[in-house]
C-alpha cells in the first residue's frame, strides 16, 4: 500500500527554526527597551523621579547607573513606559539634552547606550523603529549631535518627534544656555558651573535632572549639593558592586582586589574619593558589628549635638569598661524640630547622663532665652552639669577625633551595622585645606562629645550601686535636674 503522509523534511524544519532564532534575536536587540528589568536600586532611582526633579544615581563602576540613565531616557522620549512604571511621566514629545565630559565620552557611553555600538544604530535603549533620523556631531568621529526619536503613536495617540542633543562638558557653560529642556542626563559628574546652567534649561517645566556617576572627584561642589546639602527637591541614590546581580561572588572579589587602595570605595560603593582629606582613614567593615544583646553591667553615657538648620542628633554609647572598647548602639538625627520633640524620641533610651557641647549654654529664641542644655534638663534629660570637655578642661575638637581614629585603628571603637545615618556621615567626614569640613557631622559631633565624657558613663541598669564617679553625683530623680558637682 503506498504511503500517501507528508514526507518530513528535516532540512526545512532546520532552517526554520534558524530563521525563528534570527527574528526573534532582532527583535530582542532592536526593541532593547521592551525587555529592560532594572536591578532594585536602578528602580529605586527610577520611581523618585516621580517626587523629585534632581537625582544623583552614584554607584559604584560597571554596575549599571549608565543604562539606567539611558533606558529611562529613551522612555522620556518614545513615550513608551513598561506597565508597572512608577516614575515621571511625560505626555507629550520631549526636547533634551544628554551630557558628558567630552566628545568621545559621549560617543562611547550614553550615545552607546541609547543607540547601540557604532555601525550598529538601533540596537541601544532607544527602539530601531523611534529613530527617525540622527545628525552628525563635529571634532569626533561617529559622533552623534542630535537624535530625533519618534514619539507616541497608534491608537488615538498622533505620533510626534522628540529630540535629544548630545552635549559635552568640554564645550563650555555658553553651549549649555539658552533652550528650555523638559529633561536632562548628565552622565559622569558635570563641573558646577555646567550643572548649573543646565538645571536652568529645565526651570520652565519644572522637568526632571539626573545624574549617573562614581564620584571619583571627591567631595565636590556637585556631589556635596546632594550628600551634605539636603532639600525636598534633590534625591541621591548609591549601589555598590554587591547589588549587581550580574557579578558571581568571586567575580566581585578579584574586581575589589584589582583597584587600588585609595580608589577601592568609590570604585565598588560608589562613596566619594577624600583622599588624604579622609578623617577616619580605616575601612568601614573594621568597625562594624552586627546589633546584639548589650550586657547590663556595661557603662552607658549619650552625646548630643545641637542644631535647627543642620540636623539635631544624639548618639547612645555601651561601653564595655573591662575591655575598654565603646560601641555606638543608637543613634538619632532630625532637622528644624524642637528640644520637646528631640527629648520625645530619646527619652526612651533610658535615664542616661548626657554629654552636650559647650554651644549649649547659649540662648535661643526658640527657648525664649533659655539656654539649650537646660531646655533639654526640663525635659526630663539627665543633662551633665559641664558641657564636653576631657579631664583638664581642654575642649580641642583635634584631640577628640585624634582619640576617635586611635581607637578605631585599635579595635576599640565599634558601630552597631544597623546605624545607617552614622556611617553615611562617617564615609564623607573630610577635610578641606587641612580643615575639618563642619558639614554632615552630627552624629560623629555628638559621638565625639559622648567619648570626652566617657569618664561619666554609668551602668544606669544597676540600682544596687550609688550613681557616684569621680567627683560628681546624681542630684535626684528625673526632675531635679542633672549632674551636679560634689
């Protein structure tokens, strides 16, 4: 009986699973947008788009800050945002600009990103079929001036274009005035004045402004505004080389190791080059312990700095007087709040005495002319009767960071992992012409005042032993009023 079924033929199955293979590899690498999954952080700075108009993205070295920069513009200017987007939206075609230090900078870092490797257009962040046309740049090869990208599209939505100009550092402020944006990248950290300007461009529509670096400059001027300069408009996000989940451990461990000493912290958590200017020059995982139960006979004392502007913060100390090491297990920082709501959030530490810096028997209008230390007393603080001060009576701000350093390079200083505000003052404390910089150091100012007073601290959950050291004795109960002299 003769077989009458299609005859299989290999050969044709073959080439068509190639040609599926084919298309669907175009479509993946020419529609790059439609398949972006941002690691936690990039959504991170993705979503505060939405609440704030500047945005630092400082990470550390190849871990993604560029192409979270780049993918995001591309949206901005396609008009096309993944379903699940939570960040600014724009409803129209955008005009922008897209920054970076020099020609060939731009070229080979976002001008890659949102198109794809020279000679390979359409194969970036913006989709193949968006671009509509790019006009050439001048003084660099396969450099791009302008991309105009198609926006919107389909349905009842009439397609428009966008634009975006790329732009350089090198080309000076003149280049950067006169358009009004409605966003703005700059990739790699921007001088000032070119941040400035730049910002300006947006002022009209109130348009996003964001940043994707490692600040391998320092503490500059640009990265100060969005570490030490804090306002409702400005948002900073860091991911170091541990959040990018394409690096296997070991991978992450031989990056490490091949950067140098001075450079490592900004390299792999993006935590600004200081340099020689560095305070505290040890590595944040020696002073580090994870959170534990403290022991009831370890002496406790806590430091307070005083502020309104710049932040008001208090630190709790244990100290383990066998061993002789101190360890910060508390820590509170807050703006512009009065001494009724600071006395609110530590009053829960316990009976503590409290070490205060000598700016504290200064009067303020807030308190109507009382002095800050006792405004703090009449809350039922333990208030030292003198402000901090070592045992001569010197109040030397050098000596109390020289003890600091000494006892962490020693073993002899520890920092509960949990305090986040501490370390983040602790990885930017510098100094600048062989000054300490007196900005973002509240909590290190009032650890630094707690350790001059250590001599003071009290086992406050012992009640069997009268409250008495050297010299100076409890004066009563809560409402008495402190430390008094003996």
């Amino acid at each position: 009986m003769q077989n009458t079924s299609p005859r299989f033929d290999a050969s044709k199955l073959s080439k068509l699973e190639a040609e599926l293979t084919a298309e669907q590899k175009r479509r993946s690498t020419e529609n790059r947008l439609k398949y972006y999954r941002p690691y936690p952080k990039q959504r991170s700075f993705h979503e505060a788009g939405l609440v704030y108009r500047e945005r630092l993205f400082r990470a550390a070295n190849q871990v993604g800050k560029t192409i979270a920069g780049g993918f995001e513009a591309a949206m901005h200017a396609t008009g096309r945002y993944p379903d699940d987007w939570k960040g600014k939206v724009f409803n129209e075609p955008t005009y922008a600009w897209v920054g970076s230090p020099t020609g060939e900078t731009l070229r080979d870092n976002p001008q890659r990103i949102l198109l794809g490797r020279v000679g390979q257009h359409g194969t970036g962040s913006i989709p193949k079929d968006a671009i509509v046309e790019t006009v050439p740049g001048a003084g660099v090869p396969d450099l791009v001036g302008s991309i105009i990208v198609r926006w919107g599209g389909g349905g009842d939505v009439q397609a428009g274009h966008s634009s975006i100009g790329l732009k350089s550092y090198v080309q000076g402020r003149e280049k950067w005035q006169g358009e009004s944006l409605h966003w703005l990248w700059f990739d790699e950290e921007p001088p000032e004045d070119i941040y400035s300007e730049g910002l300006t461009r947006t002022n009209v529509t109130a348009g996003p402004v964001w940043l994707t670096f490692t600040p391998l400059l320092g503490m500059s001027e640009v990265v100060r505004r969005f570490l030490l300069e804090k306002s409702p408009d400005r948002h900073d996000t860091s991911m170091t080389i541990e959040e990018a989940e394409h690096y296997t451990p070991e991978q992450r461990k031989k990056i490490v190791a091949s950067y140098p000493a001075h450079e490592r912290d900004a390299r792999t958590k993006g935590i600004p080059i200081l340099g020689s200017g560095r305070i505290f020059p040890v590595t944040e995982e020696s002073i580090t312990v994870a959170p534990f139960e403290i022991p009831t006979h370890w002496h406790r004392i806590g430091g307070m700095d005083f502020g309104w502007d710049h932040p008001f913060a208090a630190v709790e100390l244990a100290w383990d007087a066998d061993q002789d090491i101190v360890y910060v297990i508390k820590a509170h920082r807050l703006r512009e709040a009065t001494p009724v709501m600071h006395a609110a959030a530590i009053r829960s530490w316990g009976p503590l005495p409290w070490a205060w810096p000598r700016d504290g028997r200064r009067e303020t209008l807030e308190g109507a002319g009382v002095a800050l230390a006792e405004q703090y007393r009449a809350q039922q603080l333990n208030m030292l009767a003198l402000h901090a001060q070592f045992e001569d009576g010197s109040v030397s701000v050098e000596a109390g960071l020289m003890d600091m350093l000494t006892r962490m390079e020693t073993g002899k200083l520890k920092v509960l992992s949990t305090l986040l505000d501490w370390f983040e003052e602790f990885r930017l404390y510098h100094r600048k012409d062989g000054k300490v910089v007196k900005l973002g150091d509240d909590l290190l100012s009032a650890t630094r005042y707690g350790m001059m007073m250590l001599r003071f601290a009290e086992q406050i959950y012992r009640r069997d032993k009268p409250r008495r050291r050297r010299g100076f004795f409890w004066g009563g109960g809560h409402d008495s009023g402190a430390w008094m002299s003996g």
